[in-house]
C-alpha cells in the first residue's frame, strides 16, 4: 500500500538513498516508458518549491522520454531489488526490453506517471529547469577529469531540476 504525503514529511537520508541505495528514473506512461539506475542526485529546496535534482547523459534511452514528457518518477526500493537495479543500470531501452523484465512491475501514480511494484518511496516530478554541463564551469577540474576523461568535451551531464508534485511511501505490506 502506498500513501501519498507532504514532501517535506518524508522520512529518509537522501545522501545514503540516492549515493548508496540507488533508485530509478523512469519516465512516460505505462504504455511507454523507460527506466534507469542512478545513483547521482539531489533533493532539497528552490525557487519556494520541493525539488530533486538529476543528471542525466543525453546517450541514455531515458533521456529522450524525460525530453519529450518533461516528467520523471524517482523511486527508491528496499535492499532485495538491488540485483535489478543493477540490470537497469548496465542494460539500455535501446536493446533490452525493460518493460517486460519480470524483476520491475509497473504502477501507475493518479497522475498517470509509472512507478514500480515493492517501491519504497516515489517521488513525482516535473522539470522546471535543465542545463548541460560544460568543461569550462568546473571549478574544480578533478571531477571533469576523472569522470569525463575518456570523452573529452563530450559524454557531461545534462542537469535537470525538477519539482516533487507527490510523494508516495509504503505503509505496512
Ligand atoms: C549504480 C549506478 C548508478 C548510475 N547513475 C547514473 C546517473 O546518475 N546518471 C546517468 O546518466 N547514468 C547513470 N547510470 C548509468 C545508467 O543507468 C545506464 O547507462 C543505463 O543502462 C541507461 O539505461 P537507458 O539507456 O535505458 O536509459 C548509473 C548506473 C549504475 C549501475
């Protein structure tokens, strides 16, 4: 059972879920929808509304759904899904048919957004705002070298901030 509530009642280290845990980004509507690993993120508090923040390459199958609906679910699982994620993670939409992996059964939210079977917490989101990194606005270029090295000029993340409209939690079993 899932209850929705106030953004700013949940419950939760987002350092550890997000860096640790891991979650999903999924975007689109249960007929066509694509989901992703990350474990790069942000929530916290902009422009006087509740937000997540992700970092998306534009490579990812993910990617264009997030483009073309301007929405994207976050979801956080208990420990037994991690084998899952970690096939989200390596796998692309491109060639592997991620709505049929038995591991990850779709829900559909009221506002018609797909989030997963055994979520934890779902937080619903719309972009506001979306940026591309680029080289020359690191200010510390450790990051850019270590994690960009392989691709110079290419392979930066595309910054999307994004308002929690609902948050849902599991409540019992
Ligand atoms: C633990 C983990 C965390 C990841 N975090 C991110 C991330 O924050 N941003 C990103 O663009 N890719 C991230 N990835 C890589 C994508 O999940 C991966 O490329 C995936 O296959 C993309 O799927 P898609 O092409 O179906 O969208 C992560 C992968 C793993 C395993």
């Amino acid at each position: 059972m899932m209850q929705e509530i106030k953004p700013s009642e949940i419950n939760g280290n987002f350092i550890k879920l997000i860096g640790s845990d891991w979650m999903l980004i999924t975007s689109g509507n249960t007929g066509d929808y694509n989901m992703m690993t990350a474990s790069w993120g942000g929530v916290g508090f902009l422009w006087a509304r509740p937000v997540v923040t992700v970092y998306v390459r534009p490579e990812r199958f993910t990617h264009g759904y997030i483009e073309r609906t301007g929405r994207f679910t976050l979801t956080f699982f208990p420990e037994d899904k991690r084998k899952d994620l970690a096939v989200m993670g390596k796998e692309s939409g491109r060639t592997f048919d991620k709505k049929h992996y038995p591991g990850l059964t779709a829900v559909e939210l009221p506002s018609g957004q797909v989030t997963f079977d055994h979520a934890r917490i779902v937080l619903d989101c719309e972009v506001i705002f979306k940026d591309t990194m680029s080289p020359g606005k690191f200010v510390d270029r450790e990051p850019l070298e270590k994690w960009y090295n392989d691709e110079p000029g290419g392979g930066l993340h595309d910054i999307y901030i994004a308002e929690i409209k609902h948050a849902w939690i599991k409540t019992g079993d």
